[in-house]
C-alpha cells in the first residue's frame, strides 16, 4: 500500500516537473520571438539556447534548435583595428562601444554585435577616435578600422602683408633719395646765388654781369630742382611710411604638435 501511495506521488511530481519544464521552455521561446522582432539577437539566442536544452519536450526543443540556428546565421559580427599614422598596428587600444567598455586591446578576433547603429569608440594613452557604423543583420567579421594618431595642427599667426612692406620701404627709399637731391641742388642754388651776388653787387657795380646772369639763372634752375626735391621726396617718405606701417595683416600658418584622430 506505502509503496503504492509512494509511486503514485513519484508519478505526479515527475508530471508536475514535467509541465513546469513545458512551460518554461515555451516561454523561452516566446520571448525568443519577441526578442527576434525586436532585433536583439544576442538576448534572443539565450532564450533559445535555455527552450533547445534535452529537458525540454521533443518538439519545443526542435523548434527551438531550428530558430538557434537562423538567429546564429543573422547575428553580425565585426573584426576591429586600429593604426598610427604611419600605417602600423595598434594593439593596447580600449575599445568602447555604445558607451560600454568592451576590450582593453585589439586581438584581431571577431566580435558578435546585435545588428544596427553602434559607436565604436577606440582610446590609447594619447589619442582617441570615434567610428558611427550601421552593422547589418547577417554581415559576418566586417572590418571595422580607425586611424589614430598625432598630427600637426596649424593655428593662424597674424604679421603684416611682407609684400606691402617691402613696398612702403622702397616708396620711402626713393622719397630719401629725392630730398637728399633737393638737399644737394639747394647747396648749389647757393652757391650760385652767393657767386651772383659777389660778381654784381648793384646794376652799378658788376666786375662780370655775363657770369653774375649765368650764375643767377642756376642759382634759381637749381632751387627749382631742390624744391621739387624736397616735395617729391617728402611726399613719398610720407607714402612709404604709410604703406609700411599700415600694412594689412595676414595669416601665416605655424606648426604646433596636438592629439587627433581620423578615419
């Protein structure tokens, strides 16, 4: 009879146990589907895997190995790299993607994502660079590589244009030279004038009034050329010295060493 009652209570909690495990495995398997629809691959595989188990009843478990199967061949997976600007590997690179550490360095192996938009975010001690890419349902170790590195930067320094400059130096060169002229021909206006005044000192008094109309006649060509000398030479001293000064500023690019990334 105790062995009865015992077999009896064995054989409801095996059936109990049994429709437990039913149900649990088909509830692995909904939410399977749902995680499918929902394009999270990675969480909809585990669901599979827990209805695929031997405890689960024969036909839960086929259709679940059937839909393992197609969600192994849809999951993406991406191989990523990096490299310095002069083209070789970078291996202690931290890898981040969507905002979660993932690798502390590069091992060249592929790596399993859900399929959409991910942001790859690749770190050394000195760089850093940022990949956007879309990762498609089925795509299988698609490469995804960065460049990061140094690179010269070119902050703008401002002067004066050279040209301009130059420019306004040789304007006030040639004004220079033009009243150094009217300084010489003012010296000679003298000195004739002066020769003028001593060889004909009145109307009534000239030893030499041929030489004293020559000497005043240069005495004023003379004056004429300083005049214009000194004015000319004034006014490009002037000129130059403005352009010189008031030059326009341009831009001159200087290296400088900083952190960049590119792609």
């Amino acid at each position: 009879m105790r062995l009865s009652i015992v077999l009896v209570v064995s054989s409801l909690s095996a059936i109990a146990y049994a429709d437990t495990t039913a149900r649990e495995c088909i509830a692995h398997n909904e939410k399977s589907i749902q995680l499918h629809a929902d394009h999270k691959l990675q969480e909809s595989r585990e669901e599979l895997l827990q209805c695929a188990l031997p405890a689960c009843p024969g036909e839960i478990r086929g259709e679940c190995e059937k839909r393992l199967a197609a969600v192994n061949a849809g999951l993406p997976s991406v191989v990523l790299s990096a490299k310095d600007p002069a083209g070789g590997d970078l291996i202690d690179v931290r890898v981040t993607i969507d905002g979660t550490r993932t690798l502390d360095k590069l091992d060249g192996a592929p790596l399993v994502l859900d399929p959409g938009a991910h942001v790859f975010r690749f770190e050394t001690p000195k760089a850093r660079a940022e990949a956007r890419v879309l990762v498609r349902e089925g795509e299988k170790d698609r490469p995804i590589k960065v460049t990061i590195g140094e690179q010269v930067v070119a902050p703008h320094e401002t002067r004066k244009s050279p040209t301009f400059r130059v420019t306004g130096a040789s304007i006030a060169g040639v004004g220079l030279a033009g009243v150094i002229l009217g300084a010489v021909f003012g010296g000679l206006a003298s000195s004739a004038w002066s020769r003028s005044r001593t060889e004909c000192k009145s109307p009534a008094d000239c030893t030499n009034r041929a030489q004293a109309l020559v000497d005043h006649d240069d005495a004023i060509t003379f004056a004429t050329i300083s005049t214009i000398g000194f004015v000319a030479g004034g006014i490009a001293i002037a000129a130059g010295a403005t352009i010189f000064f008031l030059a326009p500023s341009v831009t001159r690019e200087s290296a400088m060493l900083s952190v960049a990334a590119k792609f």
